[in-house]
C-alpha cells in the first residue's frame, strides 16, 4: 500500500525517518537502501551527532548546487506498507521494493537519466500493525533537471501491484477494480481520539447496508437509515431540488461541539451509491423519495409494532428462508458476478443489521462478517449494478433480526440462522475459489470458521447478556470448508 506525498524540507524528513515518531512507534529506525555512492558516515542508523546532518546535506546537494525549483515541492516522500495480516518483509526484501520503486518510476539510472538521490528507511510495524518503510526522494536530479512525476500515485499503485504478486501478498482491496476505500490513518487516530471502537467510515457503511436491506423504498430506507442514528442528508441536481442524485451521511455525536464528518456514498463502498441502491427498488416513488430526503429528524420506527416483535418463531423462519435462498445459488455459476455481488450484498445487510443489535457499542464477530462479505459485492471496474430477478429477499430476515423476541424459543432459532448464513458464506467462499480470488477466499473462511463459529458456539451466554460480547470460547469445526460446495448441507 503505497501513500505519496510531496514537500520542501527534506532534512526534517530525515530527521523524522531516523526519530522516535509520532506515536514512539520508530523502535529501530534503520536505512536499507539508497542511491549508488552514498558518502554520508553513520549507516545505517546514523546516531552519532552530525551525521544525520550530513546525510540530508548529501541528499539534498544537487538542489542546493543547481537552485531547481520544483511546483509542489522537491521532496517526494512515499511510505509502503503491509497490511497486518501480511506479517513482515526482511531489510533484504525491502530493499528490492524499494529499488524496484525508485527505478519503475524513473529516479534512478534506468531511466537513461541523471539519477535522483534517495534513501529507504525501514521502521518495523506501525502503531497499526503495519511493517513498512519509507522512500524519500530528491527530484532535482544530478545534473539539476527536475524527475518527472506525472501520474505518481496510480504509477506507485500499479508498482505495488507487481510486487504483491510477485512476493506472494495479500492484494490490496481495490487493487483488482473493486471498491471498499481503504481506511487511513487519520480516520484511525480521529477515532481513537473520540473514543470510537472503529473509524467512522465502518460504521456508517453497515448501518446504510443495514438500513437499505431492510427498505421497501427509498423513503423507506431514509427513515431507517436516520431511526440508526445516522445523519443523513440528500445531494440534488445541479438547479434542481426535486431530483436527488447523491447522499452523505455521518455519526450522530453527543459532543456538539465537534462538527459531524460528512461520506458520500460512494466513499463507503461501491454499492452503496444512491444509483446502485435503487436497483434494489424498482418501484419506489421518486416524489415520495424526494419529501422523505427533506425531512427534518427520524421520523416514527412504523416496524417495531410489527407482529414479528411478539414472535419467537420468527428466527426459525428466518432461518429456512436464508436456507432455501442460498440452495438456489447451486445453479449461479462462479462468472455471474452480478449475482454473487447481490447475494454477498443481502447477507452483508443481515449481518450488519444483527451486528447493530447486539453487537451496538463494540463491532464483534457480525460486524465482521458483514465487511467481509461486503468487499465480495463489490463489482470490477466496467460492470454496473443491475436490478436482480427478486430485489430483497431478505427483507423478512432483517425485520426479524432487527425486531423479533429474544428468548428460550428464539435462543434456538438464532443458532440455525447463524448457521444458515454461515452456509451461504460457504457458497460464496465456493465462488472465489473457483475464481482464484484466494484473498476473498481466505477472509471469508477465517471469519466463518473463527469468530462466527465462537459466536455460534456461546450463543447462550449472548442470551444470558444481550448486547455484550461473548468470550472467546472453542472453535466449533465446519467441516464443509475442507470439503467444498459437495460437502454436508447444514441448516435445515
């Protein structure tokens, strides 16, 4: 994952590089690789008093010799990590990185130019978990001409790329064409900061996910989505405010006198527009749509005196529906991507809706379920949303997990639709096999089998305590993972 950035001062970059960090987290700061004849003394950890200034005066000579300007600043700073899944490349490992970076995008001598003088700087993990290392770059090259960096960022983007396949990593979400944002580091210190349990963004993704499973209509799914807790403001046509063509949403926050942090749609996820949630309501009235965005507050839950509330069966029927949905996908080959995104959109939605209901101030094994399969209903770049042969399936499953009785009865009935829906995350998992996605693959195995299955397993110490978190207790063991889509049926 590689993040550019541009500056004027390359010697507190360097000093930075070699310092504690932000956060103390630059336990061993070291460099692993820089242009060809390095003079400066200390390497590679430079402490000694002086030699960081001598280094950053080597770095940035060619700039002071020549007095090149350079729009946006000399400095071109790229930091490179992995996620945490991906544990930790050696300095060796780094070091090709970041020559493969420094030469594909044409500061060094391949280019057939005046190389450019650079450093890369290993640190270990972020505060995050992430091992990376920093490339810090002088444009100006030797001869005083300035690098060029048309395009940098999709340019490094497309290097990583390279590299992940060919050091056999996890491929970056997006990587592929397929549209979850990745969360950043500010969302995760701004988080932190307001004693949130995730980044904003993951939240507001699953609610809207919930809050547009559950919908009828659009009006519908702005009522919910505002009953969630969740700011929610529309975007009109240019000149025109009876047609709304966008959203954003935010956190409601107790403390007014911080201001809301507005996402579009589209900054959630793919299928989270406005244009791709409609194809979920063919019918839905615009006019009434339009007067529903207008409103001021929430507006009346008309659902909780649904007959649903006063009904434990309801989870076993919600259940069997999940059951009999996910066997007619035996007839969905793997390369109907509209279809599976569809289907891994309506189980995301159930999961994100149980996940808001007993899972509401601590995102657990639901919440993660439902980002999961969440990236699974993403489409590659070129393909759009298209309304599905029956919008909404799950409708009745969102109600129920929503709004139906807890109890003895129900106790029961949540386990079979826990199962039920880890059998569809089966099917699905089937699916990106057959595509080799492996990545998807392994993330929807590791949640089904784990978290999910701990779930299932302490269902009865969720009833004993609604709303809280079970510990982790024994792995129960699907079997129907090793064995693939031919395996046992479970769920009936």
């Amino acid at each position: 994952m590689p993040n550019v950035t541009r500056g004027q001062d390359l010697p507190g970059l360097v000093g930075y590089l070699f310092g504690p960090g932000r956060a103390n987290e630059h336990t061993d700061p070291r460099m692993i690789a820089s242009h060809a004849g390095l003079a400066a003394e200390g390497a590679p950890h430079f402490t000694q008093d002086g030699q960081l200034s001598a280094l950053s005066r080597e770095l940035t000579a060619p700039k002071t010799l020549f007095g090149t300007g350079v729009k946006d600043g000399y400095v071109w700073h790229c930091s490179i990590s992995l996620p945490p899944e991906d544990g930790e490349l050696s300095d060796e490992q780094w070091a090709t990185v970041a020559g493969r970076m420094v030469d594909a995008m044409g500061f060094s001598s391949t280019s057939g130019k005046a190389p450019c003088r650079w450093i890369a700087v290993h640190h270990g993990k972020s505060t995050g978990g992430n091992d990376h290392i920093h490339v810090a770059v002088n444009l100006v090259r030797e001869d005083g001409t300035k690098a060029n960096v048309w395009r940098d960022r999709p340019r490094s983007q497309q290097i990583c790329g390279e590299l992940e396949t060919e050091l056999g990593l996890r491929i970056v979400e997006g990587r592929r064409g397929q549209s979850v944002p990745g969360i950043k580091r500010g969302e995760r210190e701004s988080a932190t900061r307001q004693g949130l349990p995730e980044p904003a963004r993951r939240t507001l993704a699953r609610r809207v996910r919930a809050a547009a499973g559950g919908a009828n209509s659009e009006a519908d799914f702005v009522q919910r989505l505002r009953c969630s807790g969740v700011l929610a403001r529309p975007r009109f046509g240019t000149g025109d405010r009876r047609s709304v063509v966008g959203y954003s949403v935010a956190l409601r926050s107790e403390d007014r006198s911080m201001p809301p942090t507005w996402f579009g749609g589209g900054k959630l996820a793919g299928d989270l527009t406005l244009s791709a949630l409609r194809m979920q309501w063919p019918d839905s009235d615009p006019a009434e749509a339009v007067s529903a965005w207008t409103e001021r507050g929430s507006g009346p839950d008309r659902v909780m005196n649904s007959p649903w509330m006063r009904d434990e069966s309801a989870w076993e029927i919600a259940a069997q529906q999940v059951t009999d949905w996910r066997e007619r996908l035996a007839d969905v080959p793997p390369g109907d991507s509209v279809r599976w995104s569809q289907t891994a959109r309506e189980a995301a939605a159930v999961f994100s809706a149980w996940s808001a209901r007993i899972e509401p101030n601590r995102p657990g094994p639901l919440a993660h379920a439902a980002d999961v399969l969440a990236r699974s209903a993403q489409l590659p770049h070129g393909q759009r949303h298209q309304q599905p042969g029956n919008p909404g399936e799950l409708r009745g499953v969102i109600l129920v997990v929503n709004h139906s009785r807890n109890g003895a009865l129900a106790r029961i009935g949540e386990a079979l639709l826990l199962q039920s829906l880890r059998n569809t995350m089966r099917a699905i998992h089937g699916m990106h096999q057959a595509r080799h996605d492996r990545d998807q693959a392994r993330e929807i195995e590791a949640s089904a089998r784990g978290d999910l299955a701990r779930l299932q397993s302490a269902r009865q110490q969720l009833q004993d305590s609604p709303g809280a978190l079970p510990q982790p207790g024994p792995i129960y063991t699907d079997p129907s993972f090793e064995r693939g889509p031919e395996g046992p049926q479970h769920g009936r």
